[in-house]
C-alpha cells in the first residue's frame, strides 16, 4: 500500500508539473500575441493624428495619453515619438477647438516661453545682452507660417526650455503652435535633437506641417 500511494503521489506531481507547463506556454504566448498586437497598435495610431509633418515616419509611439486634469474637458491628448537616436518628439492635439481658443492658446504658448528669458540672470558676464542676461545664440527665435508659429531654441537633459548657458544645453528643440482650421484642431508639436546637430532637420518638419484633410 505504501508503494502503491508513492506512485500515485508521484504521477499526482508529474500532472501537476505538465498542467504548469502548459499554462506558461499558453501565457507566454498570449503574452507574446498582446505584445504583437500592441506594437501594431502603435503604428496604427499614428494614422488619426490629425495632421501631417515630414520625418514622423521615422519615429516610434511611446505614448499616447488624455491627462486627468486639463482645462480642455477630455479634448486635450498627449504624444511622445521617439527615433533609434536621442531625437524626441513631443506633441500636444486639442480637439474641438475654434479659432478664438486656437489665438489664446498661441498667445500663451508665446508669452510661457519668450517669459522665461526675461530678466534672466547672467551666467557668465562676458556673455551679457542688454535684455537678457542670456548668450544670443541661446534666445528663442520666432518664425509665423501659414498654419501658425514656431520657435528655435535650446533645452537641458530634462528637455526644459529656457536654457542660458552654453554647459547645460542637451538638445536643439523646434517648438510649433498650429491651428487646423477644417478639424478644429490645435497642435502643439516640441521637437528635441542632439545639440551637436544643426537646426535643419527640425525647421524643415515644422515648416512642413500640414493638417489632415477630415
């Protein structure tokens, strides 16, 4: 009896340890399905962005996102892109916009980021301007287009604007407000590259932005 009850034991274990095994094949490869699923998703989502603007193609959704807390009543979504490099696209799309919130949007978005070179404290004095504090070369430059605005400035490893000093600037960054007249749409596009590389790349995305025909 004692003999017979070993055996059965262990018949009862090698069940159980095969049961196991097949459930984290099943799991690996449900897991394995989402993973897929959602990399497609990815791609997929990009196609309803609202809008248009070259070199997206060589960016990789990140997130996609609604904040819990925007003024903008669950009409404001959030996007993070990025490339195999360090370059970084980050985009804010308000829906169900009119042109009056479109204006005070831009005219806010301009007055966050111009306010934040005010008054700035020099960091070096052989690197004075008269209205800054700031090097030349680190203050935002404006540019209009058609759709809207955009900015060429610079950023640290954090991707905060308002940089003065030459040692703590990480990246390039074009920053762009755009109103999309037929869908309602406001687009706020900050696109960050490696400081070592010029500003083209970005300025040509920006001045190539064109909004979606819906």
């Amino acid at each position: 009896m004692i003999i017979i009850g070993k055996i059965h034991h262990m018949q009862l274990k090698r069940k159980i340890y095969f049961v196991l095994l097949g459930s984290l094949a099943v799991g690996g490869v449900a897991l394995f399905s989402v993973y897929s699923s959602s990399s497609s998703e990815k791609k997929k989502s990009l196609d309803d962005i609202g809008f248009s603007m070259s070199g997206l193609e060589n960016f990789t959704l990140v997130e996609r996102f609604q904040p819990h807390f925007s003024e903008y009543e669950g009409n404001e979504e959030r996007i993070t892109l990025r490339d195999s490099g360090l370059s970084v696209i980050k985009i804010t799309n308000i829906q169900n916009a009119e042109r009056s919130l479109a204006e005070d949007y831009t005219s806010s978005q301009s007055a966050l980021l111009e306010g934040m070179f005010d008054t700035k404290i020099p960091p070096y004095p052989e690197l004075l301007t008269n209205a800054t504090g700031c090097d030349e070369e680190l203050l935002p430059k404006k540019k209009q287009t058609a759709l809207g605005i955009y900015y060429t400035t610079y950023a640290d490893e954090r991707l905060n604007q308002g940089i003065c000093a030459q040692d703590i600037t990480r990246y390039k960054v074009g920053i762009g407000v755009f109103y999309c007249e037929q869908s309602k749409r406001i687009v706020k596009v900050m696109y960050y590259r490696d400081k070592t590389e010029d500003f083209s790349q970005i300025v040509n995305s920006l001045e190539s932005f064109s909004c979606s025909k819906e």
